[in-house]
C-alpha cells in the first residue's frame, strides 16, 4: 500500500524519500510555505506513509515554484520539487479535482504554449488560461498595459530547437 506510491516517487523523481527523518529544513526554508496546505516535510511524510489521495488532493503540490531552497538545506539532499513534478502529473492523470483549479489552469496553459512553440508564447497562454480559468477580466488592465508596451507579442517565435522540446514531452509521456 504505501510502498507503491514511496516507490513510485522514489523512482520518477529520482529523490531517496525514504531518508526524511523530519528535521523540517526544508519547510523553515520555503519562500511559499504559507500558500500550502501541508508543509513540504509533511508532504515528504505523507509520501512515505502512502497517503496518496490526500497529496493529489492537497494545494502544496501546486504551489511549490520548484525554487530548490529544500533540496539545499536537506541534510540528505532530497529535492521536493521533483517529488512535487511527479505528484502533480499524477493528479492530471488520474483526473483528480485539483484543491486550486486556478493554478491548475495556469500550470497546464504554460506547459501547453511549451510544447507547441518551444517556449513560453504569453499570449497563447494567456488566452488558454482565461478559458480554462474563467477569469476572463481579471488582471484585464494589467495585460492590456502589458500588450501596449509590446510586451505580450501577438505573434508566437516558435524555438529553434522545436522537434528536441517535442522529443522530450515525448519521452515525458506528454
């Protein structure tokens, strides 16, 4: 039971989970630990004890920004953001009501405009994330100062490297 989702992580992630021995670095360390749910050590626990439901579940996996504070200050070096990678394209797969459909909303826009243009297109994203968020006038007059300084093209630049970006979504799965 809970050594099914400990190996899974341990594997897709690369990260030895089961060395947590709770010293909590990792969460006195967190610029975002306010917005979560369950503090990254928690989540860690949560993990090692199998609790699945509750992490798809939960806010933390969605607001970790992946800024590697934790993995610096783990005496054992285990870096939560890809623990929190796997955990979240395990929430897209199984389909799982994310707790902030919002964020949600704006991770896969993001990830999309990657992989259809090699890069981030702003305002692609941004239009797939008003329609998938339904916050269609919300930040309205920030874009539009946005766009008036040029700073939200019209027209994508797809990356040169295009088909290497498309190979790893790919290879992703995605």
């Amino acid at each position: 039971m809970s050594s099914t989702l400990l190996e899974k992580i341990t594997t897709e992630s690369g990260q030895p989970v089961n060395l947590c021995y709770q010293c909590r670095k990792c969460s006195a360390g967190c610029p975002m630990v306010d917005e979560f749910d369950f503090p990254p050590n928690m989540v860690i626990r949560m993990v090692q004890l199998g609790l699945e439901d509750e992490l798809l579940r939960s806010r933390a996996i969605w607001m970790c920004v992946s800024c590697e504070t934790c993995g610096t200050r783990c005496p054992n070096e285990i870096r939560i953001a890809p623990v929190m990678d796997v955990l979240r394209a395990a929430c897209l797969e199984k389909g799982v009501a994310p707790a902030d459909p919002t964020t949600v909303a704006l991770h896969t826009s993001f990830v999309e405009s990657i992989r259809q243009f090699g890069r981030v297109h702003e305002a692609t994203m941004l239009l797939k994330f008003k329609l998938k968020s339904k916050k269609f006038t919300d930040d309205l007059d920030v874009g539009l100062k946005l766009f008036l300084k040029g700073k939200i093209p019209i027209l994508p630049k797809k990356s040169r490297n295009l088909s290497k970006i498309r190979e790893i979504f790919a290879r992703a799965g995605f």
